[in-house]
C-alpha cells in the first residue's frame, strides 16, 4: 500500500461517526441500498442496519458501486424487528424514523448532534407502523411540488448531508471518535480490501 493510499484511509477512518447510523427496513431494490452504501460512506457513517422481514436478503450486492461502497462500511444483517431496536437501543440514544405522519417534524428542526440511528422504510409503503412505535420521533424532509416524496437514496443523502453539516459545525468530524479497539478492527478490514485489489468507484 502507498503512503498516499494509508493516509486516505486513516483519514477517513479518523472521521468516522459511531454516533450516527442509517437503517433500512424491508428496501426491495439494492441499486437503492448500495446508493445508501455511498452516501453514508461519503459523511463517516460506519454502520448500516438492513431489516428484512419480508424476503430473503441479497448475500452480496451485485453492481460495481455496491461491491466498491460495501467494503467501506459494516452491514449489520436482521430479520426481526424487535431484535434490531434492541441493538440500536444499546448503541443509540434515539431512533427516529422517517415518516409522512402528522406527528413528524422538519429534519432541519432536529439536533443530529445527538447520538442517532435514522431509520428508511419501504419505497412504496415507507416504514411500518410498528417501527414507528417503537421509534423516538418521525422526521420528515420539506417539500415544495405535486409530490410526497424522494426516492429512498435521496432521502437519505438529504437527511445524512444535514447531520453532516450540523456534527460538522459542531466540531465531531475535528477529532476521531472510533473506539481504539474498533479503528485497529476496521484498518485490517480496509487494508485487506485493499490488498485485494478492489477500487473505489
């Protein structure tokens, strides 16, 4: 590995965000999860929970700029609702869904300073009701034409890009904040894949 290539991955790894996570209940279509993939790699989020509680999930994301995004960051896998809010419980301080509900609020009225895991639903459906049951609060991006909603990717990256410039104001992406044990972890993943000679497109 060139001097060049380690600085870029300790660079990246030194801006990783362990206080703010995406997760993605029951998406269909994987271009739109290896979409989410490159956004949360492009703001330092590390860990992506996928819920699939309605068919099997992909054991591998067939396109390029999946295969290229998913070495970055770590997938946790679920197949239980309950399950997953009870990990997220443990690392998170809250958990806020996206959601069209009368109750959700602007996501440039929420403090994504705190620790928080951002949960996105179905692209037809959105997230379900018990996810939102059992979430802290419902957020939702502004919208001014005919329609309700962006593509699933989209609202992603709109939703992560605001808590990239908050934490970023706030001072979060100036010092690392991976645990030690997880930074030493992730440098072996990342030189691995490296090694391996898989580029980042």
């Amino acid at each position: 590995m060139t001097p060049e290539r380690k600085g870029k991955l300790l660079g990246a790894l030194n801006k990783r965000q362990p206080g703010l996570a995406v997760v993605l209940e029951n998406v269909e279509d994987p271009r739109n999860v290896t979409a989410v993939m490159r956004s949360c790699d492009a703001v330092g989020i590390q860990d992506i929970y996928i819920i699939t509680t309605e068919g099997p999930r992909p054991e591998k994301y067939k396109f390029v700029s999946g295969r290229s995004a998913e070495k970055w960051v770590t997938l946790h896998h679920f197949d239980n609702l309950e399950a997953c809010v009870a990990v997220l419980r443990s690392r998170y301080q809250r958990i806020l869904t996206t959601s069209l509900t009368g109750d959700s609020v602007s996501i440039y009225d929420v403090d994504f300073t705190q620790s928080t895991a951002l949960v996105l639903g179905n692209e037809r459906r959105g997230v379900s009701e018990a996810f939102c049951a059992l979430a802290d609060g419902n957020i939702n991006i502004p919208m001014a034409g005919m329609l309700q909603s962006l593509n699933i990717s989209v609202a992603c990256a709109v939703c992560i890009y605001e808590a990239y410039r908050q934490k970023k104001a706030a001072g979060h992406y100036d010092a690392p904040a991976l645990p030690e044990a997880r930074m030493a972890e992730l440098k072996v993943q990342w030189s691995e894949g490296y090694k391996e000679g898989l580029t980042d497109n």
